[in-house]
C-alpha cells in the first residue's frame, strides 16, 4: 500500500525508547547494545488489549508439560506480564523474571503481578540481546511474540542459551503474518496485511517469524538432537472474540505506533490507514466472521 504521506505522525503517550521512532535499521549493521529498534507496535492501549488476553494456556501450551515444581524461568520481552505471572503461579516454588526493553509496559507488569498476589516474581527492564544474567542461571527461557520484532532474532537466541542452565530448555513462538487467514475475504484487511508486511520490512524485522523460527534456532547452534519444532493457532470467531480483535486492529491501524512507522515510512497515509480501520470494524460485524494466526513454536534444550 503507496500513499502521499498525510497523517500527522502521533506519538503514543507515554511513549518509551521501546516505541520511538527510529530509522529504518535493516538486518545489517545494527547494534545490538541500543534498545532503540522501534518496535513495531508499540504500547499503546489497543496494541496491550491485545497482550493482556494471553495466558500460559493459550500461548505457553507447548512448554507448560515441561515445567516441574521449583524451576526458575526467564521471559523475555514479557510485555504486560499476563503469561509471565501465569507462568509464576504455576511454578510456585521457583522464580519467575520478566525481562522488557520498556519500562512503560514493565510497570504494567508489575502492577498486574501486584494485582494478583504473585510473590515469586519481579520484573527488569534489559534488552534481549544483552540479558543482565549470569551464565547458566536459569532453567527455562521463554520468549512469545519478541523474535519477529528484532532485526538479529538469532544473536537473541545466543544469548537466550547464555543464560539458559545447560540441558535447560528454551522456548519461542511467534505468529507468521504471511500464514494469517479469514473469512469472509475482505481487501481491506488483504491491504492490512501486505502494509504489515512492508512497514516491518522497511525496519529490518521478519513478521512471518513463525515458520523461521526453526532454521533461526539451527542457525544459532543449538544441537538439532534436541530441538522440538511445532506450531498452534489463535482462532477468533465469537461474537466477542471479533469484537476485541477487530476492535483493536482498527485502533492499531490508525493510533499504535504501526500507523506512525507506516507514516513515516511514507507506506501509507492518514486515509489509507482510515480504510484499513474500517475493513476491520466491517469484518468483525460479519456473523461468519473467521480469524486464525498461525504461530510456530520451538522448545530447544541449552
Ligand atoms: C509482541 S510483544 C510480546 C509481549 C509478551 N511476550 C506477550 O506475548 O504478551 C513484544 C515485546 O518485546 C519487547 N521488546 C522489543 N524489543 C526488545 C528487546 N530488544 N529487548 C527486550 N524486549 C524487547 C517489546 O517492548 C514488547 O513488550
């Protein structure tokens, strides 16, 4: 999607270096000390509505069989911490730290974490590529949804196993936007998804992570011996599941830092992104309406 530029870019409040706007970096050259790489959706209201539905259940089914009584577990890019504090009250003996390159969204986590009473469990702003850790502390290392928003996931998975106890496990899942499908066919949201793909490209990020996730694992040296690949999906397709999903993409179109980047990066301007907004408000009042992601997942021993 081309369009002249004509929105005002809109910074979200309370935006932090997370969220900032940042040149386009490209996989090459990138220094993977700064934490400026600008997520792509930032933390704006509608794009946390979206995290905050997520449990251990429905985005950690494929390590939940591993996790034993005691074992100390680090998420990385734990956002709003809903499946960070989930994780925690299952392994009420053990630790549980949330890693996040926002301090925004940190504190959400950590007033959630409040909320529920979850004692064994505290939250650090660090960046993926540079974890705060010793060598060989933890025994489960867990990131959902981080590897497609950076531009090195690989040097990431390193540094995951650095910190990863040896035989110790790792466990990623990210969504692939290329693998996304709906009904009934609508081009508003086929124009969504070919802008999603050209607004994170243009920042040097892989939306359709999902299915990479598997050869950025091998690429990172893991023993392929011990590598289990596998893939779920998110299905939204009750009224109110329609409701939430269509509701907040409309808002992401035209209010979350994607708007500002697909602005920016003059990919679309503020009628366009209008148009999208409303393919998906039209969407979620179809009675037939059908959304799935497909996510791919890897657990890894260190
Ligand atoms: C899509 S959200 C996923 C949040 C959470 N894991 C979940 O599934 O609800 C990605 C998160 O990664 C964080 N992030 C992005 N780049 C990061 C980096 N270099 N280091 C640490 N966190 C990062 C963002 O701030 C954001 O909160």
């Amino acid at each position: 999607m081309n369009g002249s530029a004509g929105l005002e870019p809109v910074t979200p409040a309370g935006a932090d270096p997370v969220d900032a706007i940042d040149a386009p970096s490209g996989s090459h050259g990138t220094d993977l000390t700064k934490e400026s790489e600008s997520y792509t959706h930032g933390h704006h209201e509608s794009v946390l509505r979206s995290h905050r539905r997520r449990t251990a259940a429905n985005s950690a089914e494929f390590l939940l069989p591993h996790l034993r009584p005691g074992m100390s577990l680090l998420d990385v890019g734990c956002g709003p911490g809903t499946v960070t504090v989930d994780l925690a009250e299952r392994l009420a003996d053990g630790t549980v730290v949330g890693v996040d390159a926002s301090d925004q969204v940190l504190q959400a986590a950590r007033d959630l974490a409040e909320a529920h009473g979850t004692k064994n469990i505290h939250f650090e702003h660090a960046n993926a590529y540079e974890l705060p850790f010793e060598d060989d502390t933890f025994d489960v290392v867990y990131a959902h949804q981080l590897l497609q928003h950076l531009s090195e996931p690989v040097a990431a998975l390193r540094e995951m196993r650095r910190v990863a106890k040896p035989g110790g496990i790792i466990a990623v899942r990210d969504a692939d936007y290329a693998a996304m499908t709906w009904y009934p066919e609508s081009a508003a949201l086929t124009e969504w998804n070919i802008l999603y793909h050209e607004v994170t490209h243009a920042y040097g990020f892989q939306p359709d992570a999902g299915r990479r996730l598997l050869s950025w694992v091998r690429d990172a040296g893991f023993d392929p011996a011990g590598i289990v690949p596998s893939a779920s999906v998110w299905c939204y397709a009750t009224p109110d599941d329609r409701a939430w999903w269509g509701g907040l993409w409309a808002e992401r179109c035209t209010q979350s830092n994607f708007a500002v980047q697909a602005t920016e990066s003059a990919l679309a301007d503020e009628v366009g992104l209008e148009q999208l907004a409303h393919g998906w408000l039209d969407w979620a009042q179809q009675p037939d309406g059908w959304f799935a992601v497909l996510n791919g997942e890897v657990l890894v021993r260190a």
